[in-house]
C-alpha cells in the first residue's frame, strides 16, 4: 500500500516525510517537481505521476500563504481513488487541528502533532483511524495551556487510554455525548461549472455538491434525511457513516452522526443545469485596437425571488499587445493589471433594477499582431440560500427521546465558469 508520505512547500522543500515501509530519499520528489514547474499552473499537475520505481499520487493544498503539496508514494499499483481520498482525509484533519488556512509556518509550529496524527492514521501503509472525533481523543488539539505545561513539565500530548469509539462498530462517534442544547445544522454547498457561448446559450454545465453537518446531539441519535428530488443526484459518495443499503432502497440517508462537524455526502448534477449568472461579451479586435461590450444578467427565477448573487467578479484576459484601455462601468468598478493584461471587473451585488455592463476601446500596442482568438471569460460569484441543482431538503427525522432544533442553509458558487467571446 503507501510507502510514504512527503509534503512540500510552494518552492519544493520537503517540509515532513512519514516513512511506513522502509526509507525513501528525498530525491524521489524531484519527479514530482519536475511536473509542478512544467505545468503552466498548480492545478494542472497531473495527480498520479509514474517514476521508475514509485507511483507519486499528489493533491495540492492552497492557501495564501503560499502553496503546498502532499505526497503518496507506492510501489504497486493501487486503487488511485483510495490514495487520493487519504491524502484529502490528512489534509480535513490538518485543518481541524491547526485552522482552515493552516499553511507552512502553522504546520512547522506544531510539527509534533504532525508527526503524531500521520502515525496514529495509518498502520503499516494502509489507512487506519482518519475520524478527527476519535484523534481528538487519542492526539490533543494544540492550546496555550498545553504548550505552556509541555515546556515546563514535559507532559505529552498523547493520550493514555484508547478511544472508546475505537473498539466499537461506529468507530466515527464515541459513547456518553451529552449537550444542554441538542441541535443539528446542514450546510448544502453546490459549485457550478459551466462554458457558455458569447449568445448566453449553454455549451455544457454541471453542479458539484457537498453536504457538510455540524451535530451537536446527546446520545446516540438515529437521523433520516429525505430529498425532494433524490433522482437528481449522481456520483454520490457518503460518510461511512452512512446506510448505503437505504440509499440503494428507497434513496433515503440513514446515518449515526459523528459528533461536530463532518461531510455527510458529495454528489454531482450533469446536464440540465441553468447556470445563474449568465455573461453575454462581445469582444472584437482590429490590427490597432478593439471594442469591448459585456452584459451581465441572471436567471429568471434568481429576478423575482429575494436571493441574489453577490460577490461577483468578472475576468477578461486581455492578448498581451493590449496597451492601454478606455473602459466604463455602470455597477462596481474595474482595474486592468498593466503586467498580465488581465482586466478584473467587481460587480458585488447584481442590481434588480438594471443590468450591469462593461464597455469601452482597447488599444494595440504598436506592431503587435491581432489576435486569432477572442479572449475567454471567466466569472465567479455566491448566491446564498440557493441551489443551481434545485436539490432540497424534505424531512429530517430524528430518533430521539429528545426534540433537537435542526436548520439547513444552502450556497451556491461559481467554479469553473467560463464565458466565449
């Protein structure tokens, strides 16, 4: 299975290795490197790489700080999925114990915990206990009470006992969990891809999903979730613990919660999708400068109801002979960066009222060719309390003595959205 781990800075510095069968040297990672600077850009690493002795398996973990890469090694063939979703799995833990833009100097801060939690979640190259819940109880969280006891009086951070979740069929939930108030909050997240025409029309669309649940229940509560519209999901993936028996059956999600917060499912929707900002450019270039003319709407049903999409940022990449541009707004502002000719409009809240647009001349740098293409657009936005999918929820049952509050809230963003002129 894995042979070891590596995790890299945005410059290729191997920050920590974890080595579970055997040493590696380091310079298996210059396969990797070699990748990551041939790739016009982070996301386009391919996430397995062949090498002649190992299979690299790799995923990138992206935060302002600075970027960073966490690696699996193998020597045989394996289930690529299985790695990757491990790698995923210490990237979720990482996150709840140092923060969710944790980045190179939390990780060196904290380097014993690392350490510790890649020891405690993989045995001997496979996957073992990855439920933050049950590691919470085994690797304490890190704290200034502790970091000032673990100087003085050299106390660990580890756990004498073994979780009690550990030894049981739920290993995600431990025994005796009791709140003053009991409550359960589903966050239903959707990101929406899309390629349109320059004309609005769509080329291809599709929804990826995630439901994320932070429960706060005592005991050992028994939840039913029930959807509106169940036929709409496809590629689903679940928490373990979820009954995947009743989803196969009567597409219900039958689960015993994990205590706090965990992802319950992802899914996706092919086909069908309108996507909720619609980008109508018009974009023409001559041999000494271009007119530029973009419209941007939304969706009917996104008009009449109370939701709008905020946050919205439209980005035209400019041909690098763009010199200079005499643009005009009339919502938000604009800025072209001088450097990489790509012109950055903040629209913010879409206006009922009227619909934004963006107009104005460009002019060409003298000699520069004109450009065999027109730029392609991309747009980003959040809608809160919206689905593109049009998935909802129906029911939520819980099998309790008890009457918990329970709340759902949806957010719909943009993803991979792009626009051709």
């Amino acid at each position: 299975m894995i042979h070891s781990i590596f995790i890299l800075n945005e410059v290729g510095d191997v920050l920590f290795e974890k080595h579970y069968r055997g040493l590696v040297q380091r310079s298996v990672c210059d396969y990797f490197w070699e990748q990551v600077t041939a790739a016009s850009s982070p996301e386009e690493v391919p996430p397995v790489i062949v090498t002649p002795h190992f299979y690299l398996f790799n995923i990138l973990h992206s935060v302002r700080s600075g970027n960073m890469y966490f690696i699996a090694l193998t020597t045989a063939e394996v289930n690529p999925l299985l790695v990757i979703e491990f790698l995923h799995r210490v990237e979720d833990v990482f996150t709840e114990y140092f923060g969710q833009g944790f980045g190179e100097s939390a990780l060196k801060e904290e380097f014993v915990k690392v350490y510790q939690l890649l020891e405690e979640m993989m045995d001997n190259g496979f996957p073992f206990t990855t439920e933050p819940n049950i590691l919470r109880e085994m690797v304490r969280a890190p704290n200034i009470v502790e970091k000032v006891s673990g100087a003085v009086g050299g106390t660990s951070s580890m756990t004498e006992q073994l979780p009690s979740g550990t030894l049981s069929i739920m290993p995600w939930r431990k025994e005796g969990v009791k709140y003053s108030t009991n409550e359960v909050f589903f966050d239903i997240i959707e990101e929406v891809d899309a390629i349109m025409d320059l004309g609005g029309n769509v080329v291809s669309s599709e929804v990826v999903g995630t439901i994320n649940v932070n429960c706060r229940l005592s005991a050992m509560p028994d939840l039913t979730l029930t959807f509106t519209n169940p036929a709409l999901l496809d590629d689903v993936g679940f928490h373990p613990c979820v009954r995947h028996n009743r989803w196969e059956q009567n597409r219900n999600i039958s689960f015993i919660p994990p205590d706090g917060q965990f992802r319950l499912m992802s899914y996706t929707v092919k086909g069908g999708v309108q996507p909720p900002v619609v980008v109508r450019p018009q974009i023409r270039f001559t041999d000494t400068g271009g007119r530029v003319d973009v419209n941007v709407s939304m969706v009917h049903n996104l008009q009449q109801g109370k939701t709008l999409p905020e946050n919205v940022v439209i980005t035209i990449p400019f041909p690098k002979g763009v010199l200079s541009a005499n643009l005009s707004c009339t919502v938000g502002t604009f800025a072209l960066d001088q450097k990489t000719k790509v012109c950055t409009w903040t629209i913010g809240r879409m206006p009922k009222e009227k619909m934004p647009n963006l107009s104005g001349t460009v002019t060409m740098q003298v000699g520069a060719t004109r450009p065999e293409s027109n730029p392609v657009l991309s747009a980003q936005f959040t809608i809160a309390m919206y689905t593109a999918s049009g998935i909802t929820v129906d029911s939520l049952v819980v099998a309790e003595h008890y009457k918990p509050f329970k709340g759902v809230r949806s957010l719909t963003k943009g993803g991979r959205y792009q626009i051709r002129s």
